[in-house]
C-alpha cells in the first residue's frame, strides 16, 4: 500500500506540552513501535504477511484434478494457514521483521490519553511502572477506547467486488475510530468505561451499530466511500487525512439532510480547519470563530446559538518526516480536554494515535484482520470484543508520517472558548511557527486571538527561518 500524501518541507519552532489540574494517578506499559527507518525489504515483508492469506482464498480450488483425499488435505493445511496469519501470534512475527520491540516502559514519566494525565505512582522504589496500582485504570481507559480495524466478508461495496478492505482501508479505519470517540465523549462522557459485564449501555450499542459494514450502518466504509466519491475515495485506493476530512464533512451534511425531521445520528457540526480561501495560499490553517459559529447554526438549522462540535485539522508537517520543532506541539494537543488524538502512523500506514509519554506516542492499529461484525442497536448482550484492544503500543513520535490530521471535540460555546484559550497558549509559544492559529473573523487584520500580545512578524532571525517555511497547500 503507498501512501501519496501531498508534502512539503518545513521549518518551524515549538514550545513543550502544558499542564492540566485533571489528573488522576495511573501507569503506563507499552509495547514500542518500529524504528524510525523503514527498509524496501521490510515494506516488502509488510505486504506479504498481511495479505498471505488472500492467497489461499484466491486459489484454494485451483487444483480441483487432484485426487479427493489431496484436496481434502490441502484445504486444511491452507485453512490452518490462515488461521496463523490471522493469529496473534503472525501479528508478533510481523513487528519483529519490520523492526518492532516488544517490552515494557520503565519511565515514570506522565502519560496523556486523549486530555486525561495518569501520573506513575510506585508506591515502592523497586517497583515497575506496569506493577503499580495505577496502571489498571490507565488499561482501562485505553481498552475501552474503539478499535475499527481491516474486516472482510462484508456485503461487496457498491458496484465493486471488495467485501474486505485488508491492504487499502487503515485511513478509513482510523477515522472511524476518531468519530467513534467524539461520539462517546459526546453521548457517554470522557469517564465511561466498557463494563465488564452485559447487558451494555444502550449507547454504547448504538455507537457500535453506526460502524457496521454495511449500508445500513451511518458510518460505515461503505458510505464513507460514497460520501468521498469527490475526493477521489475508491474501494481498493489508499486516501489521505485531509480526503478524509473533508468527506467526514460530506457524509455529516448528508445525514442532516437525510434525517430532517428525525434524530440525526451525527450529533456534531463538522468543521474542517484549513488555511486561507481554503487552503488555497497554504499557510498554517486557521480556525475562525466565526466559521464555528456558522457551522454550528447550520447544523441547528437555527435554532440554537452553539451546538456540539467536531474540529478536523489536517496538516502536513514535513516532506519525508515531521520537522522536529513541531514535535512537542503535537505532543501538548494530547492534554487538551477536548483532544480527539491524531490520524497518522507510520507513511503509507495509517493508526489511530490517542495518547503520549515523553518521545513516543500510543496508538490503536486497525491493520488487524477480523471477521466483519454488524451488530443490532438493540441488542444489548452483543460480542463487542472485537471493536476493542488490550495490547497497548506504542511508536517513536518523531517517526509518524507528517501528513495527518488532528481531531479535537467541544461540547458547548463555554468548552469551545476554553479550546480556543488552550489553542491560542500554544500558538503564541510556537515562536512563530504554530501548527494552526485562531482568529475571530476570516477577513480581519490583525485580530487573531493567537497574536494578541505576542505579534507573530517574526523579526531578526525568526523572520528569517519563517519566510522559510513551506507549507502543504491544503
């Protein structure tokens, strides 16, 4: 799978990641992500053991002038194949060729997972990390995160044959699973938990309905590719996170024309932040409180003065690699209450990135093949163990593709205010170089919140390393 982002260079500054009084005491064990330099050789190991077992589906009735016994033989040596290459235990094989290290995280560092701090209490010198008492919760909150992940044996998507979308589909997964968040915190809270036992929240369960993969899920592959046919989404072709972006805006729209004068399943309005006239003078996007605002009454149809809202930020942070100045930058989103986490990962392999401890960052990985699940809104005893992840992993944060897009969830005007407040903090610590500015109207001159008290014409040699850097044109 090639990743064809649009890239250019940059050169920018960044500031270290704030504090929060939201903090409870927690742990941390990670499983390390691959190195930061991958191989023609492993990219070539990559394909091969993650789309193996296709093989045997292909050709399993190739032979069909063998002897009965030899077939016979041979299908159950394919099918023990495939349960291998599906397995846990392929999934280890595979990191240890790409260069993945498996162990455990001895700081003592904070952790922050999607706005909430787990301080490492030891309650004994000697003591690990992973062995404290706080590790549990962080566990917790980290499984109780939703997995998306490659499925197959899904209804073929519209006039295609894919019913998988194994090698192709991690972008979409990834999104979904950044959707899914804002859906949870917006209908369960940032506290929920899964419960251990059924019967589950009803919610919870409708949630999980809306991704099923199928068309009568809302937010499905399925639909997600149909809402993108203009941002040249198609079954079987990689896309990237601002394609992406924008066709989570289509499919938002759709369902609020679709659903009128019923519930509307996207409870959201979707603002997508790109940099002036769209994007079109590239530039670091800005966020117009306006433009929320304006979004925000559309979804309400006018009738109320702010509603619930999702803020999309694609970006593209580098050529080959994110400028290292913008590395703390993203590392201090994560302790936003309203952080969503990141789409992004490792080029041409999208994760979902939700949380950070000093260097590295954690992910949910949707490159997992499962069985395709569609579960009924009513069914509140429903197998959901598939849509979750107990193995907790982790990645340098210096070696994500820069191109990627970050998510962010504001409840009300009073949230979005102090989202902008945190925003604008960042920014103005970015030595002039800040992922993305905030500003009152899209036309003013001079007025971005970001720049009050701390101008961002950069002077002496901050002029000169910002008249340096180049920008994707989004």
């Amino acid at each position: 799978m090639k990743n064809i982002p649009e890239r250019t260079d940059s050169k920018n500054s960044y500031t270290s990641s704030t504090d929060s009084p939201d903090r409870i005491c927690g742990s941390i064990c990670s499983e390390a992500g691959p190195s930061n330099r991958r191989s023609p050789k492993a990219s070539l190991w990559s394909g091969f053991l993650v789309s193996a077992f296709s093989v045997f589906d292909t050709h399993s009735d190739s032979r069909g002038c063998h002897k009965k016994e030899t077939g016979s033989r041979n299908h159950g040596w394919s099918a023990a194949v495939k349960r291998v290459m599906n397995g846990g235990s392929m999934r280890r094989i595979q990191e240890r060729v790409l260069g993945y290290k498996t162990n455990i995280s001895n700081s003592i560092s904070d952790i922050w997972l999607l706005g909430v701090c787990y301080k490492i209490c030891l309650e004994d010198p000697s003591q690990e990390p992973v062995h404290s008492n706080g590790y549990a919760a962080f566990s917790e909150d980290f499984s109780s995160r939703i997995l998306m992940s490659y499925r197959k044996g899904f209804v073929s998507i519209g006039d295609s044959k894919y019913t998988s979308d194994v090698n192709w589909g991690c972008m979409l997964r990834s999104s979904q699973m950044l959707v899914a968040q804002a859906l949870l915190i917006h209908r369960l809270g940032r506290s929920w938990r899964k419960p251990s036992h059924q019967p589950f929240d009803r919610d919870y369960i409708e949630i999980l309905h809306m991704f099923g993969d199928s068309e009568d899920s809302a937010f499905s592959i399925h639909n997600l590719l149909q809402a993108g046919e203009g941002y040249a989404l198609a079954p079987g072709s990689w896309v990237g996170p601002y394609a992406m972006c924008r066709t989570w805006e289509t499919l938002a729209r759709r369902k609020i024309e679709e659903n009128e004068h019923q519930d509307q399943p996207f409870p959201m309005a979707v603002y997508v932040v790109s940099g002036d006239e769209d994007g079109e003078r590239g530039g670091a996007p800005v966020l117009c409180i306006q433009d929320a605002s304006r979004h925000c009454s559309e979804f309400s149809r006018g009738q109320l003065e702010w509603s619930p809202i999702l803020l999309l930020v694609p970006l593209v942070l580098g050529l080959d690699k994110v400028n290292p100045r913008y590395l703390p930058l993203l590392a201090a989103t994560f302790t936003f209450p309203q952080s969503l986490g990141i789409l992004g990962g490792r080029p041409g392999a999208s994760t979902y990135i939700i949380g950070v401890q000093d260097d590295k960052v954690f992910y949910l990985d949707p490159h997992e093949v499962q069985q395709a699940v569609n579960i009924s809104k009513d069914n509140l005893e429903a197998d959901s163990s598939s849509y979750h992840c107990n193995v907790i992993r982790q990645i340098p944060l210096e070696s994500i593709d820069p191109s990627l897009a970050i998510g962010f969830y504001c409840r009300d005007k009073e949230d979005f205010d102090d989202f902008c407040s945190r925003a604008s903090e960042l920014a103005a610590e970015s030595n002039g170089a800040p992922l993305f500015t905030v500003t009152e109207t899209r036309h003013s001159s001079g007025s971005s919140r970001s720049q009050e008290g701390n101008s961002f014409d950069a002077s002496g040699e901050n002029a000169e390393g910002s008249a340096q850097d180049d920008w994707q044109l989004l």
